[in-house]
C-alpha cells in the first residue's frame, strides 16, 4: 500500500500551529519526557536497530557505515543527554532583536518566530531524528523526518517514542512524523510537497544536496554532511 505523504504533511501543518503558541514550560516537558521514553525502552529500541543492523550485514555495508547506523547504550546516552541539553536552551521564540529607531519615533524591530513545518532528509545516523526532533520542537516547529532506508526500523522506533513524549506532555503527537516508505519516489514527492512544507533540511553528502537543488519545489537550508547517496 502506498504512503500518503500528503495526508502526513496536513496532519504536521495543523499540529504545527497548535506547537507554534506553546509555551516554554510545555516544550520543555515535552523533551523531558521524550527523554524518559528513550530511556525506559532502550530494549526495543536496540531491537529494532538489530533489524537494520542484521540487514545491513546481509546487504555487505562497509564498517563505517555500519557504525554510523548502531545504537548502542553509548549513542542512546547520547540521545538523553541532547534532549535535556536543549531544555536547558533559551526559547527562542518570542525573543525581539535589532531594534532600531524611526524617524517618527517608532521603534521597529525583528521578532523570532517559528518557521511552520520542516523536512529533513538525512541519511544513515537514525539518532539524528532525536536531534532534530528536539530543536525543532522547542522552536515551535513541526517536522517531517525522511531517513534512510537502511535505518527504517530505528526510525520508525524513535520517531514513535518522540509521539508518545509529546502526547504525554500535552502537545499533539503529529507534531513530527516520519516516512515509512523506503523507495526513492518519497523524496521526490516530499520535496515537492510545498502546500504542507515550508523549508527542506537535506543532511547529507553531494548527491543528495545536488538531488533536492534540482527537483526541491520548497526553499532549502543545506547541511553538509560527509554520508554519500540520497536517502531512500
């Protein structure tokens, strides 16, 4: 059955609203429960990472790789430690800056403000969904996160503890979302959805940067990476 990629991004775009006006205090409890979810289910997420480990194995990934796609006891540390390191992060939003008076007396100034819904593409790391998930959520913004293929189960994990963490926290669950599909065709269909997406993040190496310059429908912030393909 086909992924409705489109059903995804309307959810996003509407969560990402009621994201946008949370306060502070309920963005941080939301990471801080996200934290205690990782943490409580370190098992099941191992498990399924041993699915894409076995796979990978199978498929003949090189050792670097390999590494990158692990989810150890040490990288799920890591994952804990990012969340609570950004709670303790200054909330961005709301903050005014470059003030500067008028002629008339006015003072006029820019205010931050969250950007709406992201797509990141990234590629063999499954904990970047922890990272990005994280700062996109204390900054207001909903997310749609397409990894690789090889990395699918772990993805698919995470991503399912980040709902839970959100929900439990009072904030909806369809704030981040993840492609479940694994085939090439999602990109493309993901960087040319620009009524539900407002910026694409790709993360990646030259090949998946030159791949969203010539087919991205939606404006990009490029992330250099040193992983080589396009997610798929």
């Amino acid at each position: 059955m086909k992924e409705n990629l489109s059903e995804k991004g309307k959810t996003i775009r509407d969560a990402s609203r009621k994201l946008a006006v949370a306060g502070t205090a309920i963005k941080d409890s939301a990471l801080r429960d996200i934290a205690k979810e990782i943490e409580k289910n370190r098992e099941w997420i191992k498990s399924e990472n041993g699915m894409d480990l076995k796979a990978g194995i199978t498929k003949g990934l090189s050792a670097a790789f390999m590494d990158r796609l692990t989810l150890d006891d040490k990288r799920i540390d890591g994952m804990i430690k990012i969340l609570h390191d950004v709670v303790n992060l200054k909330d961005p939003i709301g903050e005014i800056f470059n003030m500067k008076p008028m002629p008339n007396g006015l003072k006029v100034g820019q205010m931050r403000v969250p950007i709406g819904v992201i797509g990141i593409i990234f590629e063999s790391r499954p904990n970047v969904c922890i990272e990005v998930a994280a700062l996109t959520i204390k900054s207001g913004n909903g997310i749609l996160l397409k990894g690789g293929s090889d990395a699918i189960h772990s993805n698919i994990c995470l991503t399912s503890l980040i709902k839970n963490g959100l929900k439990k926290a009072g904030l909806p669950e369809g704030c981040v979302e993840v492609v479940d599909s694994t085939n090439r065709e999602s990109v493309l269909e993901m960087v040319r959805m620009k009524e539900y997406i407002d910026v694409i993040i790709p993360r990646g190496g030259l090949e998946l940067i030159r791949f969203v310059e010539e087919n991205s429908l939606i404006p990009a912030a490029y992330c250099l990476g040193i992983e080589p393909g396009i997610a798929s």
